[in-house]
C-alpha cells in the first residue's frame, strides 16, 4: 500500500492543450494517410461483400442497382472511414493513455488500460463478425419471409448504409458496456453504482438517435433505449471485485 499526495505544482493549463492538440494532431495526419491508403481497396472491398450476402441478383446483376451516381462515392467514403477509425483505434488508445496516466490513481490507471485495450482488440473483431457473418445471416432471414409473385430488387447503397447503422451501433454497445463494466471491476462506484454511469447513457443513447442512418428513421428512439438498457444491464453482471476507491483519502493501491 502506497500513499499517493497530490503535487503543489500543478502544470499549466497551456501545456495540457500543447499536448491535447499535439494527439490531434498526429490522429488527424495518421487518419488522412490511412483513408489515402484504404481508398486503394475500397472498391474490392464492397464488391466482395455484396458478393457475399445471399441475394438473387440474377445472371447480369440486375435487381442490384445504384440508384444515384454519388451514392457510390457515399459508400465508398463510409468504408475508407470506418476501416481508416478501426485501424487507428491502437495508436489513439496509447495516446489516450499516455495523456490520462499521470493524473490517474493506480486503480484508475489499472481500468483505463483494460477499457482501452478491450474495446481496440473486441471492437475491430465484432464489426468483422458482423459484416462477414451477421448482416448475410440477416438478409438470408428476411428473403425466406418474402411473398410469392412479389418481385425483389436491392438497392446496393442502402444495404451498405444498414449495415454501417448496425455496425455503429455494436460500438456504441460495446464500448459503453466495457466502460461500465470495467468501472464496476476496479471498484470505481458511487453509492453502488458507477461513475459517471448517468453521464455516459446519456451519451451513448444520444449518439446514436443524432448519427444512425436514415434506414433506421422511425427506429432510432427504440435502439438507443435498447443499446443503453442492455449495456447497463449486463455490466451489471461484472462484480465489485475491489473496495470502492475514495479519492479524498488520497491512498490508492499502485500497480
């Protein structure tokens, strides 16, 4: 057990937004060569996925359409964002870490390093999983349940569109699960519940009714209640594994 005093010396305000902007600096430089580097791929990349989802196109493709010129250019930027985000979700996490590590205790550095690492390392993996399995499982679900005589044609952009709604919405998951689940881990609770947990629901729910797409118009009240109730609800399940950490005492134990 280690007691830990605050310094005197704080360090000046400017500093602290030399460095913040030194992060965002070298997160927006790495994001633009990494969108230059994917741009490259983008089209393999959507092709290969319409080839994969279970839809009768016909011999020449032709219930599979576009229906506007610059829905192509939309769907290619989508997947240079979302491959350029999940690859730099690494070097932003270290960044993260090296910025909040001096101003944490212990415990709070201990929990920052598990959210961190979880949600680069599970993130990436689900919104793979979700592409290549789910959203094929899905419409393969939905073409069983079609009526007979009833023609079908699919416009690519919005299958491309839903499918970057439900990968939007797996983040927001998952990344609020982690955070409140980790906060209960490492004991960083207030009168039994977590910190900031308030805060981040209302965060979550609110991100997702003002970004999903408009395939999910009249749907978006219903899944931002639905992602914060279930996140809430199974970080529940994460026990209180350590005492709860009073900051007034100043006593932390150091990893």
């Amino acid at each position: 057990m280690k007691i830990v005093y605050p310094s005197k010396t704080a360090s000046p305000l400017s500093e602290y937004i030399t460095e913040l902007h030194a992060i965002a600096r070298v997160s927006a430089i790495s994001l633009l060569g990494l969108c230059i580097f994917w741009s490259y791929f983008s089209n393999s990349v959507i092709e290969s996925w319409l080839h994969h989802i279970p839809v009768e196109t016909g011999p020449n493709y032709e219930n599979l359409s576009v229906y506007a010129p610059f829905d192509w250019i939309q769907m290619r930027w989508e997947i240079v964002l979302l491959l350029s985000f999940t690859t730099l979700l690494p070097l932003t996490s270290i960044q993260i870490y090296r910025f909040s590590r001096h101003g944490l205790f212990g415990r709070e550095r201990n929990w920052l390093i598990c959210v961190l690492f979880l949600t680069t390392a599970l993130v990436p993996i689900l919104i793979v999983f979700v592409w290549i399995f789910g959203i094929p499982a899905l419409f393969e679900f939905a073409s069983n349940l079609q009526i007979e005589g009833v023609g079908q044609m699919y416009d690519a952009a919005s299958l491309f569109s839903f499918a970057m709604g439900v990968s939007w919405i797996i983040l927001i998951w998952s990344t609020t699960t982690l955070f409140l689940g980790m906060t209960r881990l490492f004991g960083l609770v207030s009168d039994g519940k977590p910190r900031f947990r308030s805060r981040m629901l209302a965060i979550s729910g609110g991100t997702l009714i003002l970004t999903l797409p408009i395939e999910f118009d009249g749907l978006r009240l219903l899944t931002a209640i639905l992602v914060v109730y279930s996140a809430d609800f199974l970080s529940r399940i994460v026990p209180i594994a350590m005492s709860p950490l009073d900051t007034r005492t100043n006593i932390d134990a150091v990893a």
